[in-house]
C-alpha cells in the first residue's frame, strides 16, 4: 500500500480512497507514518474524590491504556465502567501529539457522571511508542 493510501474500496466507501479529501489531508499535514504511527500510552488516575465514592475507587487508583488499545489494571483492583466511559471519548486524541493550541493538550482532567460522586481523573501521557499499521488492522 502506498504512503497515504487507506484500504477502502472506492466502489464500497466512496469518497475514501487514495484520491479522497482524507487522504490528501494526510499527504499534506504528514500525521501517518507509511508502516504506523506514534502514540502515547497513557494512565488515567483518580486524584480527587469530593463527595463519596459508591463505586469503590481510591485517590490513586488507575488504569493504563498501552500498546494503542490494551486497558491494563494493577492486580487485584477494579476501575468504575461509568468513570471509565466519562473518559473513553478522549483519549484516542490524547494518544496523539497535538497541537499547541489544541484545547486537548493543556486539559487532563475528566469528571465521573455522577454527580453525588464528584470523582476527578487525570489522563496523563507515560511515555511514546511506535504502533505499527500491520499489527493493528
């Protein structure tokens, strides 16, 4: 596959394809290495409890989230489904390298849904890591 090419088929998605806005994009700006790309493994960690916690969690507690996609708890601990979910949606972008004035990268903190909870998590960055494209497609 060539360098910026993605492998749809053009007649089964169309507008994707080597030709598509998309893949210009990546042509352009170089955010896709040809065989991977650079993410950051990351752990998000309870740093501060304001009401109580009915699901269980502690300050300090966490999960890691490595190798693109792996969630990884310490032996024997637990981590909250709904405290996890508040977080879910960031950080595919936080795995990234963003911009300087992206809002993303200068924020961390995630608050759990439940209001009577007040739980407060950290998402922070352990370390970087080359993900190659054939092991994840």
């Amino acid at each position: 596959m060539a360098y910026g090419t993605f492998p749809f088929c053009e007649l089964c998605s169309p507008g994707w394809g080597p030709s598509s806005p998309a893949s210009r994009l990546v042509l352009q700006t170089g955010h896709m290495e040809p065989d991977g790309a650079e993410l950051y493994d990351l752990r998000l960690t309870v740093v501060e409890i304001r009401g109580r916690s009915v699901c269980g969690l502690h300050v300090g507690d966490h999960i890691d989230l490595v190798e693109s996609s792996r969630l990884v708890l310490p032996e024997g601990r637990h981590f909250c489904l709904y405290a996890l979910a508040a977080a879910l949606p960031l950080l595919p972008a936080k795995q990234r390298r963003l911009g300087a004035g992206d809002w993303l990268e200068g924020d961390s903190l995630v608050s759990c849904p439940d209001p009577e909870e007040g739980l407060v998590m950290r998402i922070e960055r352990l370390g970087r890591r080359h993900i190659r494209r054939q092991d994840v497609t």
